[in-house]
C-alpha cells in the first residue's frame, strides 16, 4: 500500500445533535475534486472520540460511497481496550476502509510503556482484516509512542505506517530512520510539514488539508520535484493559518474555516465549545491573506 501525498483528517458535521450525513458526503465530493491522495475520517479532527460505535460505522459508510476506488479511505478506529480496537478495525474493514489510523490507548497513562504499545498493536495488526497505521498524538492522548516502540513494530507485516502529529521535527527524522522498506511515517501537523517532508516524511495528514487542499498538495508537489525554496515560502504562507486551526482553536476553528470556504463545518458536539470572542475574525484574516498569497499567479506557477 502507498500512502504517501496529502489527506485531510475530515471533520464531521452534526445536524440537531446528530451526523449531518448528506453534508458529510457533499465536503467528500468536494475534496474528491482536488488533488487530495484520500481522506481520514474519524480522526482526532472528526470527534471520532465523541461518536458512538454505531455513528462511527455509519461515517465510514457514507464517506466510502464518497471516495472513489483509486483515491485511499482511512478510517479512525482506535479504543482505549484492544478487544474493542479489534472490534472497531473489523467493521471498518466491511466497511470499506482501505487502511485503519489507530491511535494510542491513553487512559492509564502511567502503564503505556513500549511493551504494553507493542502488545496492544501487535493483537490488532494480527486480527485487523486491513493494513493498520500507528497515531501518535501525543497533544491529546497525553501519551508519546517513542521510536523504539515504533520500531519494534515497524517488522509486522501488517502494520504499514505511523501518523506523527507532534512537531517534534527531531523524532519524525528518528522514526524515518529506523523505518524498515515499505513503513511509511507520515506527518500530522501544518506547522512542520515542510520540514517533516525535508527529513524523510512521504506525506502528511493535515487538517489545514481540509480547508486548503490545494496550496497543501502544491506544497507537497515541490518538495517531490526538489523546489525546495518554493515549498518553503510556500510552508511560511501557510503556517499562521495552520496555528490557529490547530494548537489556537482545535475543531471548533477547523470547522469555521470550512465554512468561509464552501463547505460544511457547522457546530462541534459537547463538551468541545464554541469558539471564544475574536476567534472568528482572526480566522477570516488569516485565511483571506493565505488564500489571497496562494491564489496568485506567482504563488502558482500560472
């Protein structure tokens, strides 16, 4: 399996409290027609920890009827017991799924040590009807999978790759380094995407993906045809935006931002908040100056 390029960790919009499923499918439709290597659904950006397993199931089949065959579906299925994770990854296959993210167990922080990571992955990869990729988001979970447990499961035939979504840039250059030929270490932040591509990074899964899917896969598309000056004025345009619907505002400013581009975002599900006073607006500026700067013939090469 290829993962590589730009996918956006889709957010999911609710309608009276419930999966808004017909908006879910148009913002796929939408995404389809960009450059986007695929999607993630039921990612940290999807409130995949919020949804019922039933919700859960549902997403992925309206977002599978959305993705075309040569376009790469991955589907969230992490839970805090690996019987339940195991049970997840196996609907999601039926499913449709392509390739399973499984984010770490983090509740009993103390005991997540690189044996209890590589026990729980381990049972997953060899139940998991689909290739299974690692999700380390340290920024939520509370927990960091270090390398040497990555590598420990880097061997499993069934493991294919990892998600990194911390910045530590320094960590992405370890996780490359130890990857056996065919693991893929794949980044999760904006931030750093260029430089996670400069050290070895074959894509990233990126939420500014979702609101800015082509300006990400240009970004992409320099660092493979080696225009590296380019990529990186391109990676400082980009990275305020990136900020503020990351680490500044979360969901809640990811799915605004959708909505100033033509697609759904809508509201976030309890107990994530709605954004605070002058959020908006300082997303509507920053994401006018970034579109304004990426949409220009010099920014595009036209």
């Amino acid at each position: 399996m290829q993962l590589r390029g730009v996918l956006p960790p889709i957010p999911t919009p609710f309608l009276d409290s419930a999966i808004d499923h017909r908006s879910l499918a148009r913002n796929v439709g939408q995404w389809m027609r960009t450059g986007l290597a695929g999607v993630v659904v039921l990612g940290s950006n999807g409130e995949a920890p919020l949804l019922a397993d039933d919700e859960a199931d549902a997403a992925i089949a309206t977002v599978r009827e959305a993705v075309p065959a040569d376009r790469l579906l991955v589907a969230g299925t992490g839970r805090e017991s690996t019987a339940a994770t195991i049970a997840a990854c196996r609907r999601a296959a039926r499913l449709g799924a392509d390739a399973l993210l499984v984010r770490t167990p983090s509740f009993f922080k103390n005991v997540m040590t690189a044996d209890a990571f590589v026990r729980h992955y381990t049972a997953v990869a060899d139940a998991s009807p689909a290739p299974v990729l690692l999700y380390n988001v340290t920024m939520y979970t509370g927990v960091n999978m270090q390398s040497d447990a990555v590598a420990r499961l880097a061997g499993h035939a069934n493991i294919v790759g990892i998600k990194e979504s911390g910045g530590d840039v320094g960590q992405i250059a370890q996780l490359v380094s130890d990857a056996p030929e065919g693991f893929t270490v794949l980044a999760g932040s904006a931030v750093t995407f260029f430089a996670a591509l400069c050290v070895g990074a074959s894509g990233g899964v990126l939420a500014l993906a979702a609101v800015l899917p082509e300006p990400c896969v240009r970004l992409y598309g320099h660092m493979q045809r080696r225009e590296y000056e380019e990529a990186r004025a391109l990676q400082a345009r980009l990275t305020p935006i990136a900020r503020l619907l990351g680490a500044a505002y979360g969901v809640a400013g990811l799915k605004f931002a959708l909505g100033q581009v033509g697609y759904v975002g809508g509201p976030v599900r309890s107990p994530l908040g709605p954004l605070p006073p002058g959020a908006r607006r300082e997303i509507e500026e920053a994401l006018a100056l970034v579109r304004s700067a990426t949409d220009s013939p010099q920014a595009t090469g036209r």
